[in-house]
C-alpha cells in the first residue's frame, strides 16, 4: 500500500530529470578534471620552453662575454654548457682560441636583446637569439657594438639543458 502511494505521488517526468540530471554533473565533473589537468600540463609545457629558452639566452652571453684576463674560465664556462656538435667546434681548439683572445686583449661584454622558441623536437628546442657585443682590443680600446643573430639548439641530457648546436643567421 505504501509503494501504491509512492508511486501515484512522483509525477512521470521525475525519473528521466533524476537520471539527466544524474548524467549532467557527471559531465561537468569530468570536464572540470580534464580543465585542471589540461591546465597542468600548459604549466608545465610553458616552464620547459622557459627554461630551454632561458639555457640558450645563456649560452649566447657565454659565447659573447669573454674577457683575456678571464679567458681560460670564460672558455671553460662555455664548454661546460655545450655537447654535440657544438662542443665537439670548440674542443681541442680551447687553448689557440684562449692565446688569441689573451694576445689581442679582447674584451666583450654580451647582451641578449630579444630570443623565442623557433622549433621543439622531443628533448632538444631551436631558440633564434638576437644579441649584441661590446667588444674591445688592445687595439681599439674604444667598446663597439657587434649585433649577432644565432640558432642556438638546446637539448636535454640526463636533466642537464646543454647546447648542442650554435648557428650564425644573416
């Protein structure tokens, strides 16, 4: 007798709304999961550009800031960020490269204008950096500004974001 008064109480349309109802927040729970964890992921996307971006901005003022009085550290610095390719220029030749640089009495101040992400590549990113130099000599003690553009190729090994690759753009 009480499930006679139940049912003649509950109009027809209650169950369907129960059930769409039901279906609705489901749906929006989801969607508000897959928001927070697509958000994560933009974070963490954005923090790796950062930090590939931030490894070449690096290596350009490593590659434009060598002073003859500091020459074997500043070339010693630069080495300890590069790999592949770019160590492999550079390796072997340290030594002639720091003589010059000592004999000539150069020295130059490096400064990044402006630099962006080109390209990603599973662990590696091309950054295009636009810097300028101060650069001075025994010579010409008076700084003039050189401007370079460079490709610089940034990869991760083993957590370490390391320049394998250094390209001068006309």
């Amino acid at each position: 007798m009480a499930d006679e008064i139940d049912k003649k109480t509950k109009p027809a349309w209650a169950k369907p709304v129960a059930i769409i109802a039901s279906v609705l927040v489901i749906a929006l729970v989801a969607a508000g999961a897959w928001l927070i964890v697509d958000r994560q992921s933009a974070n963490e996307r954005d923090e790796k550009r950062e930090a590939y971006l931030q490894a070449a901005r690096q290596t350009v003022l490593n590659l434009t800031t060598i002073n003859a009085d500091t020459a074997d550290a500043d070339v010693a610095r630069l080495l300890e960020g590069a790999t592949g390719d770019f160590k492999a220029e550079f390796e072997g030749r340290e030594g002639p490269f720091v003589e010059v640089v000592q004999q000539a009495g150069v020295d130059t101040t490096g400064e990044v204008l402006e630099a962006g992400i080109q390209n990603e590549d599973g662990t590696c990113a091309s950054s295009l950096v636009a810097s300028r130099a101060m650069v001075s000599n025994a010579d010409q003690t008076e700084p003039e500004a050189r401007d370079f553009r460079l490709r610089v190729t940034i990869c991760d090994e083993n957590g370490r974001l390391l320049a394998s690759k250094v390209e001068f753009v006309p």
